[in-house]
C-alpha cells in the first residue's frame, strides 16, 4: 500500500474513534434517562450554554424549570447530575460522605489532585483533605479570630477614612471592598504590618480580579481542550504543566508575588531567626514535614476517608504550605468582599431594613470603640440580614458539588450515581423557592430568619451559602466577623442611599458577584449617632 495512503487511512481511524469515543460519552444521561440539555458540543458538552451570559449558576436555575429539579449535562468531560432535591443534597453533602469526599477535576486546568504537590485543603482528597483540615482548622478558632481583631479594626478603620472622603457622591463601594478584604488577608494570614490603604493601588488586586473574571472556557482552544478531557488527566496534566512554564496567567502573577514571602519566612524559621509574625503562614511552617513524614504521608493520596481509624500526620510538605496560602488569600478576597457589596446594595434599596439595622446597632454599640468580637455577635438583626443578603446572593454557589468516589444511591427516590460523576447543588434554585421561603422569595426581608416566626424548622440543606458537610467553608467563621465588624463601623458613620447608578448586574464563572455596586454615603449626624 502506499505510504501516504496508509498514513491517511491511519488519521482517519483514529480521527473516527476519537469522535465515536467523545459521543458516546456525551450520550451517557440519555442512556441513563436523565433529562437535561443536548450538549451543543461532543468535545465540551454544555459549557458554551452554561457560560453564555457570565453567570452559570443562574443558567441552572434556568434549566431548571425546563428539565426538572434534577437533571443532567456535560461540563466538558464532567458528567455534573444538577439538583435541587433537599434530601439527595443531604445524602451527599453529610450522610454518604465517605462516597463524595471530593470535589470535580477543574475544567480549565489539568491538575491531578492526588499527585499535584501545591494542593490545598480546597482542591485535595481522601487523608490528604483530612489532614490538610486538621492542620488548618485551629486558624478560625475563637482564641485566634479575637487575636486578629485589632488588625481587622485597624484595616476597616482605612477604609472608613477612604469613604470620609467620598460622601454625598455616587461611590463604587464594591471596589473598596475588595481592597479592604485583600489588606485583611494580607495583614493576617501573611504578616504585611501595615494597611496598604493610601499607598496606591495594591499590585494584588488586578491578579486577582483578572483571576476571578476569567474569559469563558469555550473562547479558548487551549482551556476548550483541557475541559473537554478531564478524564485523560494523568497524561494531560504534563502538556498543561509545559503550557504554564510558557504562558502568562493571573494565577502566576499571584504565584510569583506569595511564593517569596513563604520561602523568606521559611528561611527565617530554619535560622532561628526570632518573628514577630503570629499569622497563618507561621501556623503553617510549625507544621512543616521533616524528610521521613514526607516519605511517610505519599501513600495517604490514595487513601479514603472511610479509614477513620488511622491518624494523619499534622505535618505539611513545602508546596502544600504555599498552596494553603494561596488558596486562602483567594477565598480571603473575594467572598467577603462580594458578601459586602451585596449587603449594602439590599440595605441601599431597603430603606426601612436599614432604619432597624441602625437602630440596633446604636442600642448595643454606642461608639465605635465598642464594636468587639464580642458585642457583634449580639446583633441579631445584623445577623440575620447578612443570612438574607448571602441568601438573595449564595455567591461561591459553584463550589457546591461533590464527586462520587464509590457508586451508591441517594435520596427518598433512589437516585444511581456512579463514580466519577459529580452532583452540583442548585442552590439558586433552592434559596429562591417559594415552598421553603415564602412567596415573598424575591424580596429582601431578614425577619424570615427570626426563627420565632417558623411553625417548624426549614429543612438544613435550605439554605447554604457556605456549603455543608464535612467539607463546608473552613472560613466561614473568619468571613463573618469581618463582614459584621465592617457593617458595623459603616453604619455608625453612614446611612448607604440608592442612586441613579444604582443596579445589581451579577457576572462571574468561578463566583457570581455584582459588577458594582455604586450608592451615596450620607454622613450620620451626631444628634442621630447619639
């Protein structure tokens, strides 16, 4: 046969079966008889539809009301079942724990969690998650968080001084969030003495935002590949790790700028040298593994968590120290700062919400200097509002999805899930439901947490903006007092009025947060603070 014949012949076997293997794929829920969209693509599935507008989880509630309250479509190669069923989420987010301990393969980069050494207690698995927690929980005890409270005051303060100065103005309040809750975390969890508040824009920031605010997935061929083959991980992920040696990335820029700071405190701690520093990272290199634990914990990558019996080593390697850190100045960043931004856009258009927030804020704070770790957590009424806002606003809503790591069947109606398939929680769909809320759903009204007000208790997957289960947010705690103390410290200063510029449009693939939020702050007169 001739060679260029034979050659040709070849491409087009493979190029064939290569084809026939990614549709088959793709009809994998209609074999299964689960409803959901056709995907557009047998290589990325739905993902074109799902990123359509920047807002996935609200393309889910969309489809939702077309396919039923479960359903299914293709992320790429994630098989994602999408559900709104309170008793499957139980089931996996608590109950049947030990079969979903994971989190999805990340459409857009081809990282093995198992074997990626800068893996954090977000992305790992199995006892190496189990450990990674037990090391990192002692960060959020209360002993800790009453620790940080003079620096979180310090660096609120800076922000306070910045909106002094942009009174009865239409104001961005978003964008001073974000840096408020990047020098929190900065200051915290690595050290930085000072606020960076009057020194011009921080060199985080614009990483970050570009981090969170990524293109959508199917606008790339190199993010389109990688999503469409997240089940050829382990040969994948060397084209990804050579891809990144060449490409600039938002996740580099941020890479380059922390990982010194570890190293050089890393330094410090082999010196002896004396630290002043009482942050995250010191929590962290007090843990650091010797050469014998690191050779010990390898095998516990591919352990489960049913092996309760055995105990994990609270010891961290180098790279999983640096990407503890990462991921915390991630999470440190923008939750909160969106949390903020969405609250003060509901008290702007809630006039009356605002009054009795304020109201209670004078009765059990009267200064500023008396707003404590303590005396906020009394706020009632605080609380409740930031319940309402966050659950108007379950921003991290993405992060709400298991992997199945042994097949089994969840909820009242049986459902099959077999390994390597992912249940994401609809969970813009669930907070939005007039059987669990009320008609009033779309409105914002704290006192339907008032739990005096409930003939019976709402179901706990009901509301969950910060997850559930074993694995919910390990931040949480942290979050919410810096919200809290922030709300509080506006509101001692400014009353927060609505505008003409002021719109709610929410966008983002990785979270969904508003685009701005631009209000006038009105300065409190001292008759009315008094």
């Amino acid at each position: 046969m001739d060679p260029l014949l034979a050659l040709l012949s070849l491409s087009l076997f493979v190029s064939v079966a290569v084809y026939y293997y990614f549709w088959n794929r793709s009809q994998y829920f209609k074999r299964r008889g689960i409803p959901g969209p056709s995907p557009s693509s047998v290589f990325t599935g739905s993902l074109k539809e799902l990123q359509k507008d920047n807002a996935p989880p609200l393309r889910m509630v969309e489809w939702e009301k077309k396919y039923g309250e479960t359903y299914g479509f293709f992320e790429g190669g994630n098989r994602i079942i999408v559900t709104s069923d309170l008793e499957v989420l139980q089931d996996i987010f608590v109950r049947k724990f030990e079969n979903f301990y994971s989190r999805k393969m990340n459409a857009t980069a081809a990282i093995d969690p198992d074997k990626e050494p800068r893996v954090n207690v977000f992305t790992a698995r199995g006892l190496r998650w189990k450990r990674l927690r037990t090391i990192t929980n002692p960060t959020f005890s209360a002993s800790k968080l009453k620790a940080m409270e003079p620096t979180i005051q310090d660096s609120i303060r800076a922000l306070m001084h910045q909106f002094e100065k942009k009174v009865d103005e239409p104001l961005d309040v978003y964008s001073l969030y974000q840096e408020l809750t990047l020098d929190v975390i900065e200051r915290t969890a690595f050290g930085k003495k000072e606020t960076h508040f009057g020194q011009g824009p921080n060199p985080f920031i614009e990483p970050l935002r570009k981090l969170f605010n990524p293109p959508r997935i199917t606008d790339s061929v190199v993010t389109s590949f990688f999503a469409s083959t997240t089940e050829f991980v382990a040969f994948t992920r060397y084209i990804f790790k050579a891809l990144m040696l060449v490409r600039d990335s938002p996740f580099k820029a941020i890479l380059a700028r922390l990982e010194p700071t570890v190293h050089s405190r890393r330094q410090e701690h082999t010196n002896g040298t004396e630290s002043d520093h009482h942050d995250f990272i010191d929590l962290f290199l007090n843990a650091e593994a010797e050469e014998e634990d690191m050779k010990r914990m390898v095998s516990e990558r591919y352990q489960d968590v049913e092996r309760k019996h055995l105990k994990v080593d609270k010891k961290l390697t180098v790279p999983e120290i640096v990407g503890q850190c990462i991921v915390f100045l991630l999470a440190g960043y923008d939750t909160t700062a969106n949390t903020l931004a969405y609250l003060s856009y509901n008290l702007a258009m809630n006039e009356d919400a605002q009054n009795k927030l304020i109201a209670e804020i004078d009765d059990f704070i009267p200064t500023e200097d008396d707003i404590t770790y303590e005396s906020v957590q009394n706020l009632t009424y605080l609380d409740w509002c930031l319940k309402e806002s966050l659950r108007m606003n379950p921003l991290a809503s993405i992060a709400n999805q298991r992997l199945c790591m042994k097949a089994c069947t969840v909820g009242e109606q049986k459902l099959q899930v077999e390994e390597g398939v992912t249940i994401q929680a609809n969970v813009w769909a669930i907070h939005y439901n007039k059987k669990i809320w009320g008609e009033d759903a779309d409105s914002f009204r704290p006192e339907r947490f008032d739990p005096e007000t409930l003939s019976e208790p709402r179901h706990p997957m009901a509301w969950q903006p910060f997850g559930a289960g074993p694995r919910i947010c390990i931040g949480m705690r942290f979050a919410l007092l810096e919200a809290k103390m922030t709300v509080c410290h506006l509101l001692k200063r400014f009353r927060i009025q609505k505008c003409d510029k002021t719109s709610l449009v929410r966008t983002g693939n990785i979270t969904l947060g508003p685009t701005d939020v631009t209000v006038i702050l009105k300065k409190r007169t001292s008759i009315e603070s008094d």
